[in-house]
C-alpha cells in the first residue's frame, strides 16, 4: 500500500512540474550588474510580470508556471533588454555588449536566427552614417553622395521588410509569427496598414488574424486609415 501511495505521490510531483520553465542567465553587460531584471509576458491582451531577479556577478535566473507557450520580454525598469520564448523546460539566456542569445528549444533557435540576421542588415545601415562623412572628406559632391545612399538604403529597407515578412508567415501558427508582429509595429507612431502589414495579412491563417495584439491592431488600423482616407477626400 506505501508503495502504490508512493507511487501516486511521484506521479503527482512530476505533473506539478510539467509546466515549469527554468530560465538561467548570463550577462557581461556592466550596467546591468546589480540590477533587478524583470520577465513579463502577455497572457491574453495583458502584460503581466513572470518573475524577477537582481543580476549578481553577472548571473540571474527565473522560475515560475506557463499555461501555454508565450512571446515573453526581459526588462530593466521599462527599458526592453531582449525577446525571448517562454516555454516549459530550461532556457539559457546569454546578454552580450554585441548580442544576445537563447538557446533550450527551436522556437528560441529560430526567433534569435532572425534576430541575427537582422541585425547584420540594421548595421550595415548604420553604416551608411559614417560612409557619408568618409565621402565627404573624400570630396565626393553633395547630390552624388545622396543619391548613392538613398538607394542603398533602400535596398537594405527592401531586404529587412522581405526579412520581417518571411518570417511572420513562416511562422503565423506559433507565438513567433504574432511576437515578432507586435515588435516592428510597438514602434509604429500609431496602427497603421502599410504595403508590408497588407502584405502579411493576405495570407495570414485564422489563428494569426485571431491572436488578440493583432486583432486589435488590424481593427484599429483599418479605423485609421478610412479618417485618413476621408481626410484625403
């Protein structure tokens, strides 16, 4: 009867555990020494905070349940650290001076492949700043050099919005399509639908059109752009 008791007993133990995540952390960012990091996630329409911890000799780490798999954010204060998927199991989390990463699942493996990715365009971009002031010394005459690095830049704004697209509907049915959604549009002045959005919607499956951020971002949108159609008018 102890044994059968035992038994029940662990295999109560290792359902309460089926959904944990355990997130360890690195970083050798000095500013974030001594520094409480906080892990909030949406649950539904809501922001709501995981958990938190103070980075100490450069080390942190989180605990705590998920119902389902979750877009989650790494905080100092309001300030945006990094994405990261949230999911049952153990993460690893590294914050460099130069990247980040997290590594544990596939979705973590493909969203920070992205990231990379798009962060060899956003620096070549960046890059175009400092080509302007090498032309200049160079002697190169005003309307040569903004014409080479309009086109420039717009060819690696073509080669981000192709890179942004891609990836959304390669993922619509899993947390990374929405997320990745609801970071290039929070930096939007105000919801709006522009040729890549219109672009990403043409397509976009049920469950994607139905997650909660972007829902009410298309409705809001669409509710813009017929005042701005009527103002036009």
């Amino acid at each position: 009867m102890r044994k059968v008791l035992y038994f029940f007993g662990a295999m109560l133990a290792l359902a309460s555990c089926a959904d944990n995540f355990q997130v360890k952390g690195l970083s050798s960012v000095h500013y974030l020494e001594g520094k409480t990091l906080y892990l909030k996630a949406f649950v539904g329409d809501k922001l709501e905070e995981m958990d938190s911890c103070k980075v100490v000799h450069g080390k942190f780490s989180f605990s705590g349940n998920v119902d389902s798999v979750v877009m989650a954010t790494l905080y100092v204060g309001d300030e945006c650290v990094m994405p990261l998927v949230l999911e049952t199991g153990k993460l690893t989390v590294d914050i460099g001076e130069a990247e980040q990463n997290v590594t544990g699942s596939e979705l973590n493996d493909s969203l920070f492949c992205f990231i990379k990715k798009k962060t060899v365009i956003d620096k070549q971009m960046n890059e175009l700043y400092r080509k302007e002031s090498r032309m200049i010394m160079d002697g190169i005459d005003h309307e040569t050099i903004v014409t080479q690095l309009n086109e420039e830049a717009r060819v690696l704004m073509e080669e981000t919005d192709a890179l942004v697209t891609k990836f959304i509907t390669s993922n619509y049915d899993n947390v990374l399509g929405p997320g990745v959604f609801m970071i290039v549009t929070s930096g939007m002045q105000y919801p709006v639908l522009t040729p890549q959005i219109e672009q990403i919607m043409l397509n976009a499956t049920t469950r994607f059109k139905s997650h909660p951020y972007v829902e009410e971002y298309i409705s809001v949108a669409e509710e813009n752009m017929e005042k701005l159609n009527a103002v036009e008018e």
